[in-house]
C-alpha cells in the first residue's frame, strides 16, 4: 500500500517521530495513522526500558506560577547530558511536567515512593470496605488490588492521566520523550505551594 506524505506529516506532528520511522509504522499499520501511532508508542516504550538504568545528572530546575501567583511549583528532572537538557523538547517535557503537578497535585513522583505506613493504611481501608460486601476472599484481594492502582493513579506523577492528553499517563509521557531524545529522562523531585494550604 502506498503511504501517502500527509499521512507521514500527520503521524510526525501526533508524535514526533521520525520521518522514516513514520513511514514504516504506516505500512506496518496499512495506512491506519491511529494503529501506527500505537506501533510506535509501543517502541518508544521498548527503547525507553533499554535506557531505565542510566544515570541522570544533568537537566533542568524549572517553576510553573499559576492562578495570579497563587499556585506555584519547582520541580528537577533529570537527563544524561547538558545537550539534552538544552533542547526545547526537553524544555517542553520539563514545562508539561510543572504544569501537571500544579493542576494534579500529585504527592510522590512514583509508587515507591509511597510509605509502607501510608499503604499499609489504604490497604486496611479497602479491605474493611471490600469485606463488607460479602465477597469471597480472593474478590476482596482484587477489589483491594484495584482501589489500590486507583489510588496510585491519583496521589504518583508517574500514574496519573498526563493533563493534556488522558489516553497516556505522565510515565508515558516521559518514556515517549526518552526514545524520541535517546536518553533517560527521569523527576528527581518537586515542590507544590499554594496560597493558604497547611503542609
């Protein structure tokens, strides 16, 4: 099937890759720019794991000053090299991420990051719900395993649905831009304020 070069610009401007890669997940995906985006997505993902253990010591400390001065928030995301932390994909990424975490308010960058005492009190929690309904216990460990991911969802950077875009979450997000920079990309950390609200 002959891939027309819309669809090629169409595809580059939904994710940023390449021309030929673009044009390659078009033919494997017989024209379909929806099912090519996946293609790709799904190799992001691929190159993004290759890259997990590098070491991050170079990138940006960016604020976001929202709500006439209201809401503010400072955040450290990493990369491999100066080069990289210059480009204005990066920039972009880094700005995004600012963004989410003041319309979000997320409480850690990632589900390891959660306490062992904040889990163990959610788990207690859902298990008392999930009991009352009656279930059997192997129900009650997946409804528990579930409000669990739910809760991850809400309180991890990692997990939450990215602002702009819900179909991926801000994990996604990150590793699409690792396999786009070719270097791993990670948030050290961030600090949300907001006028009147107790620590």
């Amino acid at each position: 099937m002959a891939i027309r070069a819309e669809q090629v610009k169409e595809l580059r401007e939904k994710t940023g890759a390449g021309m030929m890669e673009c044009k390659k997940a078009l033919s494997e995906a017989d024209g379909d720019v929806s099912k090519a985006v996946t293609i790709l997505r799904q190799r992001g993902l691929a190159a993004a794991e290759k890259k997990a253990g590098r070491a991050t010591r170079e990138g940006l400390v960016a604020s976001y000053i929202h709500a006439g001065g209201k809401l503010g928030v400072l955040v450290e995301v990493n990369c491999e090299t100066d080069f990289v932390a210059r480009t204005d994909d990066f920039q972009e990424l880094v700005r995004d991420i600012a963004m989410q975490i003041a319309a979000a308010n997320p409480l850690y960058v990632k589900r390891e990051d959660v306490s062992e005492a904040d889990l163990s009190r959610e788990r207690e929690i859902y298990k008392k719900q999930a009991e009352g309904t009656g279930k059997p216990e192997p129900v009650i460990a997946k409804i528990v395993e579930g409000k669990l991911n739910k809760y991850f969802s809400e309180i991890t950077l990692h997990e939450q649905p990215f602002i702009k875009d819900p179909q991926i979450t801000v994990q996604e997000l990150i590793k699409a831009k690792i396999a786009k920079l070719k270097e791993n990309i990670s948030v050290r950390r961030f600090a949300r304020f907001k006028i009147g609200e107790e620590n």
